[in-house]
C-alpha cells in the first residue's frame, strides 16, 4: 500500500505540473513551458507503462513495457529536455558552444527516436544511455559557467536538477552493469523527476519575470525622456493621436496646453546647462504632479512640454494653464545655491469637431507664439471663434 500511495502522489504531482506547464504555455505563449510540459509528460507516460497503471485506459489496455517502449519515451523525454535546457540558459546566446554540443545530441537522439518507432536493438538504449550522459555532463558545464555569470535561472536550473542528474547516472550505470540495480532507484527517479520538475516550474516563472521586467525597463526607455521622466516626442504624439481619436468617437471634449520655457537659451548662456537641465527637471515635475492619471505630458521638442487633457472643456484646461504658470513663475528653483528666475509661456487650444492632431497642434502653437509675442510668462487661449485671447 505504501509503494501504491508513493506512486499515486508522483504521478498526480507530475501530472499537475505537466498541466501547470501547458497552461502557462497556452496563456504566455512562451515555447519553455512546452518543452517543460513534454518532457514531464513523457516520463510521467513512461513511469505509468513501466508501473502498469497506463493499463487502467482502455487504450492502453495492451500496451506493455518492454525495450522499443522504454527507448521511445526515455528518447522523447531527453530531447524534450535538451531543447528546454537550451531555451532555459540561453546557451545559443550566451555559450554557443555547449549549445553545439547540445544540438549534435538533439540531432542523434531525433535519429535514435525516430528509428526506435520501428525497431530497437539491444545496442539501442546504449546509444541513448551514452547520449544522456554527455548531456547530463554539458548540462553540468553549462550551469556552473552560467552561474559564474550570476544567471539568475542557472540555479534553479542546478538546485532541481542536482539530485534527478546524480540519480540518473546511477540509473545509467545500472542499465549497463556497471554496477548493481539498486533497490532504491524505484523511488528516487520519480521522486526526483517531481522535485526536478517543480523546481524548474518556478525558475521558469522567474526568468519570464525577469524578462518581462527587462521589456518593461526597455519600453519606459523607449516611452519616456530620460532627463525630464515625462513622455518623449514620439510618445506623446502617439497618445494624444489616440486620445483625439477616442474624442471624436465619443463626442467628448479635449483640451491642449503647450508651452515653453521662456528666455531658455539665456538661462544655458548664463547659468550654465546643467541649469537648464535642473529647469526643464523641475518645470516637468511640477506640471506631471498637477495632472490626472489619465492626462498626457510629454517634452515635445527642447524645452517644450506638451500636455493633453481628454474630457476637458478649454476653460478647465486655462485653469491648469494658469495654475501651473503661477507655481512655476512663483516657486523658482534653486541650482548651486543660487535662485533661478522662471516663466512659462503658454497656448491653449480645444479640440475641434473632425480637427486632426495636427490641426489642434497648430493651433495651440500659435496661442503659445502669441503669449510671447504679448511679453511672455502668460497664458493665450485660442477660441473657437474669436481668436486668441490674452489671460
């Protein structure tokens, strides 16, 4: 009965995991988890014809363990294994030759397998034995070097793979006499085969994690500007094209405010760039802490910064205008212990009915030609249909 319960919670766990695998595979559309799925499913097949509770599916109601069954699965499974070590560690990148290596084993076991459908010799499982060996060996290798690199996945590939490996190679050496079977193998290689795969399950969550945070790192680098953190040109661009197209859909208002920095290019003559750079930091700062989540801010050109304010009508967007010209001009920061005098000159512009991005642009770009035409550190609204108006 104990032998009966061990082999009943390896195969439930083996068959969790293996479904784990394949859910993550269908959701994340990450090719390890299909790997990792195969290989789990494989030996949990394997492990089933051997135990003889495959017998208990009536479609598999005559299969038996015997040699050409045995090499099939295990052959399966070790190639299912090899491409998961190499999509795990990155080997194509990262050690190009023990991925060589690794491709030479996937190619002489797709041989073994595929000749194993038909017919096995005794030689067969030697061959294969051989071949698994090299890769436990390569595998070995790889993790240690990528473990000196501090690839993060290399230990999990090490911590849950250590003891299936080292059980492995006392099975191996049993199949070929080089020493007795030992009476515990029954239970250490599917116990193994459970801790291996489970191990494996969450460094494999733990690499997609990281990567997800590198593609997150490398999107915020291609989203924002990195000296102002608000969005670059291309980005807001991109936003408030999007934010007028859900306007003119929804029929609901959206206002622009645009403006600059006045007598910026003095500011760099006289103080010095990194002046004009502590500016442009704390001009952007105050303007994003005075937004909503939803609005956009974005540096459009040198010390331009455009904003978007969907569902807001011009008179709520001169509110914010005036607002934030009264903070900036009032609260000058201070750079090398000296105070830096500031204004902002700035347009307002509300969407029209059928304007394009580029329209509505023009148009809040004149407002902001106007505050400085007028003496700047102002506020200019461009109306509909009287023109501009001075504030």
């Amino acid at each position: 009965m104990s032998h009966v319960a061990l082999r009943s919670v390896v195969l439930t766990a083996l068959g969790v995991i293996s479904v784990l695998a394949f859910a993550f595979w269908i959701g994340l559309r990450e090719r390890g988890y299909a790997f990792l799925c195969l290989t789990l499913l494989m030996q949990t097949f394997n492990l089933a014809v051997e135990g003889g509770e495959v017998r208990m599916i009536s479609w598999f109601s005559d299969l038996m363990p015997d040699r050409r069954t045995n090499v099939v699965l295990n052959t399966a499974a070790v190639l299912a294994s090899v491409r998961f070590l190499m999509f795990f560690l990155d080997l194509g990148v990262t050690q190009p030759r023990i991925a060589r290596v690794l491709n030479v084993c996937s190619w002489l076991l797709g041989i073994l397998l595929a000749i194993s459908i038909f017919r096995t010799w005794r030689i067969s499982a030697s061959f294969g034995n051989v071949v698994l060996l090299v890769v436990i060996g390569a595998t070995v290798y790889a993790s240690a070097v990528a473990i000196s690199r501090r690839q993060r996945e290399a230990y999990f590939l090490m911590l849950a793979w250590t003891p299936l490996m080292a059980v492995l190679i006392v099975l191996v050496g049993s199949y070929q006499r080089w020493w007795p079977i030992f009476a515990w193998l029954e239970y250490a290689y599917p116990i193994g085969l459970v801790l291996g795969g489970l191990g494996l399950l969450m460094g494999l969550a733990a690499k997609l994690q990281q990567l997800r945070r590198d593609h997150d790192n490398a999107k915020h680098r291609a989203t924002y500007d990195r000296l102002t953190s608000v969005m670059n040109r291309a980005a807001i661009e991109e936003g408030l094209r999007q934010a007028i197209s859900d306007a003119h859909l929804n029929k609901r208002p959206l206002t622009v405010v645009f403006f600059d920095i006045d007598h910026f290019k003095r500011i760099n003559d006289e103080h010095g760039h990194s002046a004009g750079d502590e500016a442009l930091r704390t001009v952007a700062e105050r303007t994003r802490n005075r937004l909503r989540a939803t609005d956009l801010c974005g540096r459009y050109g040198g010390d331009e910064i455009l904003v978007g304010l969907p569902g807001a009508r011009l008179e709520q967007g001169l509110v914010v205008a005036e607002h934030l010209r009264r903070t900036i001009s009032s609260n000058p920061p201070t750079v090398h212990g000296r105070m830096l005098p500031l204004s902002l000159s700035v347009g307002v512009a509300e969407l029209r009915p059928g304007e394009s991005f580029d329209q509505l642009l023009e148009r809040a770009d004149a407002a902001l030609y106007a505050s400085k035409a007028g003496g700047r550190d102002r506020v200019t609204v461009q109306r509909a249909a009287v023109g501009d108006v001075v504030i």
